[in-house]
C-alpha cells in the first residue's frame, strides 16, 4: 500500500493546490480555469521520484452554487541509485460541486499504470461533505498492497 501512496500521492496533492488556488476563482461570475502543469522531485533514500504534471482546473460560479473540475496527468519517473526502474502515469478526473445549501459533494477517479512491475491500478471515490462530514457513497479499487 506504501507504493500506491507514492504514486498517487502527488495527483492528489495537485488537486489540493488546485481547490486552495482556486477559491477566489469560484468567486468569479464566469467560467475561469488555471493550469496545474508543474514537475519537482521527491527524495526517498536512494529513490527518487521525478513528477511532471501537466492539466487544468476549470472553475464555475452560478445561481445554483459553484464547481471545480480538474483533469490532470502525472507522469512519475523512478529511479533507484540514479538507475532508471521504471515509470508510472496517473490520469485522473476530479469534480467538485459546491450546492447553495453548502453541501459539497465531490468524485474522484484516478487510473494508474506502472511500468515498474507492469501493476495496474484503479481508484474510484464519490463522497459527499457537509459541515466538514464526509460519508463515503462508493469506493472501489483494483490497487494491490
């Protein structure tokens, strides 16, 4: 499970950046969108982990209430010791629907593929929040340990 958190980890943490950069966005009376491409690295010991994302986040503002939705990839390169392992890319589709009524409901899907032991992954989440309660309609995965 370790190994899935490294990989998904970054998409999710671009969906982060993208909902707290965009809340002056949802403020705005029209459609609005800002780019998520981005690339760093992360250090694990002799693993190093080489991010490029690349994706938008499209944000809408109406009578009925607000909206988010973000299509990104994330292209993840791993290398052990400066020796290439192998390469994962994430593509996920994240909505976000803010209701008049201050109920938040929000739906995530994310596929994986790696080429590092050619591992498959699909993670679905549909989930509502409100008054920062989350209760969780569906959540299904393929993700291995």
């Amino acid at each position: 499970m370790r190994k899935l958190f490294r990989l998904v980890a970054p998409v999710l943490a671009a969906t982060a950046i993208a909902l707290g950069s965009g809340s002056t966005a949802l403020a705005a009376a029209s459609p609005t969108s800002v780019s998520l491409d981005a690339n760093w690295s992360f250090q694990d010991g002799s693993t190093e982990y080489r991010f490029d994302v690349t994706g938008r986040a499209h944000f809408l503002d109406n009578k009925v209430g607000s909206s988010v939705t973000v299509n990104e990839i994330t292209r993840t390169t791993v290398y052990e010791s400066d020796q290439y392992v192998g390469e994962t890319q994430s593509v996920q589709m994240f909505r976000g629907v803010f209701a008049a009524d201050g109920t938040v409901t929000m739906q995530s899907v994310i596929n994986t593929r790696s080429s590092a032991g050619d591992e498959t992954c699909t993670y679905r989440l549909v989930l509502r929040l409100v008054d920062y309660e989350a209760t969780v309609f569906h959540e299904t995965s393929t993700c291995g340990g």
